[in-house]
C-alpha cells in the first residue's frame, strides 16, 4: 500500500520549520544535510520493519493452525517476502 508511505512521511516532516535551502544558507554542509535526511529516513523505515517484523510474528500465533509443513517461526518464508519487490 503506497497510499499510506507519504502520508507517513508527511507527518514527521510538515511541522519541521528548516528546509535544505534554509540550511545551507545558515552554512550547513550539503553532506549534512543528506546526512540527517538519510539518517531519518532509515530510522523511520527500521522502524517500520521492526514493526512489520513483530506484527507478523503474533500474526502467526493467530494463524499457526492452518501453516502446514512449516513452523510458526520458520526464517525461510520470513525472508523470502521481505525479498519480494513490492509494486
């Protein structure tokens, strides 16, 4: 669901007052200011992932009867969704 990722987006960065244009005019590097874009889109991802990781490991508490051949924690299955581009 794409629909949802800007809107998350949009929440941590709207009530932010400094643009990269209002940074570099105060002397900010451009590598800092990458930096500190980069570092918050990987917290905000991490976290999703962790999240999602966590969701889905009690999600499968809910569902453990109906998995057959594999177990309730089984890496493999775990991993091959995760590689999976998503569209």
């Amino acid at each position: 669901n794409r629909a949802g990722c800007p809107c998350a987006r949009g929440l941590t960065s709207a009530p932010r007052y400094w643009t990269s244009g209002d940074l570099g005019a105060l002397g900010a590097s451009r590598g800092s200011v990458l930096s500190m874009v980069v570092r918050e889109g990987m917290t905000l991802a991490g976290l999703g992932v962790a999240l999602g990781l966590g969701g889905a490991i009690l999600a499968t508490r809910a569902i453990a009867a109906m998995l057959f051949g594999v177990s309730r924690l089984d890496p493999v299955p775990y991993i091959g969704v995760a590689a999976v581009p998503r569209m």
